[in-house]
C-alpha cells in the first residue's frame, strides 16, 4: 500500500505549515476579507481539536490528493457527482418530497464532480479521527474503515445489478439502532415548534424575533432580496412547485452565525405563507451565499466549471443530483450578481450524536448504514435533477474498476484513513502555531490589531 503520509510530508515542518497557511489564504481570501470576524471564529473553532481543524480544512485535503495517484480513477470514475466535503458530521435526517423520513448526506456546499474515492478516502479519515478522540485502537479504528467501505461497495454492486435503486433509502421501516432513533427523534420535532423558536406573532401575523445573529434589513437591501427571491421561484422544477400563494413573503431578516463551513457567507431567512394562510403552515427558507466548492480548486475541467450559471446554481443542481426527492422548495437566485442557494429550513432535521456512541461494536452498524448511504448520494439521483454533466451509470462506472479488487479498495482507504488522519494531527498543530501567532493574514487577534 502506498505511503500516504509520505506524500504529502515530503518537506520540512515548516515548509509544510506555509502550505496550509498558503491554502488556506487562497481559498478564503475574499470572504476574509469581507468579514474577518467571521474567520477568526472558524480558525479558533478549527484549532479545537484535529476533527475540527479536518472539517474546515476541505481545500487543504484536496489540495493534497490532488497529487496522489488514484489507481481507481478512470474517464467515468473521476466525473462522479461527490457531497465534496464527506465526514462523520456531515449526515443527518430531511424530510423528503414525499413527506418521508430519511437519513443521508445531508450538506452540498461543497458538492461538485471528480474522483468518485474522494469522498470515500474523505470520510474513512474522518472516521480515523473520531476513533482516536474515542481512543479506539488503531485494529479497532481500521476494522471500522473496512465495515464503511464494504458497504459502500456492497450497496454499489445493489444498484448495478438491480433496477428500482431510487426507491433505497435509510428510512424508518428499513434501520434499526442508533439511526433508527435519530429518525424517531426528528419524528417528535414539528413546523410549529420551529416557527415558535424563530418567530413571534403580532397583529395575527409572523414575523422573525429580534434575537442574536438576526440583522434587519433597510429598505433598499430588503427590496433586492425580495427581488430576488421572486426570481428564484422561477428555478424550480414544474412539478415541484407550489400555488403562488406559498411564495408570499412576509418578512426577511439577514443572518450570521453558521457552522465552520460557511464562516462569511452572506446569508437571509425568509419567511413566506406556505402551504395555507394557516399560521403554523408558515414556512422559513434559507438564502445563502454560494461558496467556491472545494474539488472546484483542483478540477480543471473547463466543462464542469462552464456549466454552472454561479455557486448558488451548482449547489442546487449538485444537491438535486446527490439526492433523490429533495426538497421541493430547492432553488437559486442572484443578488447583487452573486449566486445564492434558497432551501427550506426544515423543523424534521436531526443529526447523529456521536458522543453516545462509544464501543467499536456500536459504531460498526452506523457506518454499514453510512456506507449505503454514500453509495446511494453517488449513484441515485433526483428524477427532477436537471443536469446533463453525467450521462453514464455511475454505479456500472465504480463496479467496473472496482470488480475482483473490491479487498484491495478496502486495503488501500484503510491505509489511506491511517496516514491522513496522523498527518492531520500534525497539521493541526501547525495550523494552531500559525494561527496563535498571527501568521495568517487577514484574521490577526483583535488585541493585536489595535496594537498595531
């Protein structure tokens, strides 16, 4: 098996933490830029631990495998619509267009086209990572990889071989364990419930509270996001969409305060009428900036890059691709020239609480039903999905390399789960030593910044 690590700490220390800090200034510059505070508040979440720094550290992994070789990619192959950004965090429940339950991939900011392995060696380090935090051996850590992988080739080999694959799905009827209470959790969650955490009631009408991270808008920012907005509804598919009176707005605020991936992305809530004139009908939607996914960094393909109209366009199509029975209300819009994505906020959205598992044996049967569902996010797309980038089988394409070698895939996202995630450890360090010492330009500690 070939020495992962090795190819990527071929310099010395030093050397290596100017490549991050170099990566991770090239990728973020702009949005730095625009809200340093926001960064400062991701790198320090980041520097908390290496599972952290790994989640925000995208562009630094692609940055990587980019030059390792990948024995398993092929014309097909290395053109798989992939999630982009695949760790153990990065699952959870959606409510989907047929009002079932279900557990998948559940975030697409990252989502583009390459390496179908890209997500699968993504993933697996993530798992490396989580089992040392948990102190797992590193047998027990590499048997877990193994049980993801087989998965994901065993569902892979279902869809090629079986017809009807959009009808697999990680549901209430077909899991059992800790997923299986993660869908029975978002079953007690409600519209109301949520509405009532986010909105108040005044003169019989909704209308979002003032609260921390909500920003209300003057009149000439409220105008172009309404504007906005009504164009979007043009990009969702006929049979998706909804009476007129759904898309009635009826208040906008900007937000902050997301996750490590979206730190500095201008983001608005809308709420518009929904389903009926019905208060707890109401419905809260999501207009976010599109981000530069991270495979987009190292794809070259002047195809892939053309066909997408902005960030907020090949999120949408991305997702629609990844995901059968998305949400409806999906779409995208323009402001101010700028992509945006539009999605609802959904009140049936629960993630998966790795805390409460602990033992090897309780982590095995979760990430069985992670590997599914990966295979599933790569071979089975939405029916309305619009895009034409992928006109081949993608689960014939990854059975085709795959056939008679399914150990030796196995052997080689263990080995590769093993050296990223000790490399990782390492560039943690690096990355905290850089960070802590102002060695990245354009989020220096306040206290220094006014010193200076």
């Amino acid at each position: 098996m070939p020495d992962f690590r090795a190819m990527v700490n071929d310099s010395s220390p030093q050397s290596r933490q100017e490549r991050i800090v170099t990566t991770l200034v090239e990728a973020f510059s702009e949005l730095m830029e625009a809200d340093p505070d926001a960064f400062r508040t991701k790198f320090r979440k980041m520097a908390a631990d290496p599972f952290a720094f790994y989640r925000g550290g995208a562009c630094l992994f692609y940055a990587d495998v980019a030059g390792f070789e990948d024995p398993w990619a092929d014309e097909r192959t290395s053109r798989v619509w992939i999630q982009g950004d695949l760790h153990a965090e990065n699952f959870g429940t959606y409510m989907d267009a047929q009002g079932v339950l279900i557990f998948d991939v559940n975030d697409f900011d990252e989502a583009y086209l390459g390496h179908f392995t890209w997500d699968v060696s993504r993933f697996v380090a993530s798992v490396a990572l989580l089992g040392r935090r948990k102190a797992l051996s590193d047998d027990d850590i590499d048997g877990l990889v193994a049980v993801y992988v087989r998965a994901y080739i065993d569902q892979v080999r279902r869809f090629a071989e079986h017809s009807g694959d959009e009808a697999f799905s990680l549901r209430l009827d077909t899991t059992e364990g800790a997923i299986h209470q993660v869908l029975l959790r978002s079953r007690m969650h409600s519209r109301v419930a949520l509405l009532d955490s986010m909105t108040r009631v005044e003169h019989y009408e909704r209308r979002f509270r003032d609260e921390a991270g909500v920003r209300r808008l003057g009149e000439e920012e409220h105008a172009a996001v309404c504007a906005a907005f009504d164009a979007y509804r043009s990009t969702i598919p006929d049979d998706k969409r909804f009476r007129s009176i759904a898309y009635r707005v009826k208040d906008v605020v900007g937000k902050a305060g997301f996750g490590i991936g979206s730190a500095g992305l201008p983001a608005y809530n809308v709420l518009i009428e929904g389903y009926s004139e019905a208060l707890d009908n109401d419905v809260v939607l999501s207009m976010k900036q599109g981000n530069v996914a991270a495979p987009s960094r190292v794809v070259r393909d002047p195809r892939i890059k053309d066909y997408f109209l902005h960030h907020g366009h090949r999120t949408a199509v991305s997702q629609r691709a990844l995901q059968a029975h998305s949400d409806p209300l999906l779409g995208h819009t323009e402001l101010n020239g700028t992509g945006f994505v539009v999605s609802e906020l959904s009140p049936y959205s629960a993630d998966l609480d790795w805390s409460n598992l602990t033992e090897p044996e309780e982590i095995a049967p979760v990430l069985a039903y992670l590997g599914r569902a990966t295979a599933k996010a790569h071979c089975v797309s939405d029916r309305d999905s619009d895009q034409t980038l992928v006109t081949v089988q993608t689960e014939e394409a990854i059975i085709n390399v795959l056939d008679g070698r399914e150990e030796e895939f196995v052997a080689w996202n263990t080995a590769f789960a093993r050296d990223y995630a000790e490399q990782a450890r390492v560039d943690q360090s690096l990355f905290v030593d850089a960070f802590r010492n102002n060695a990245i330009p354009g989020v220096r500690s306040t206290a220094r910044a006014t010193r200076t």
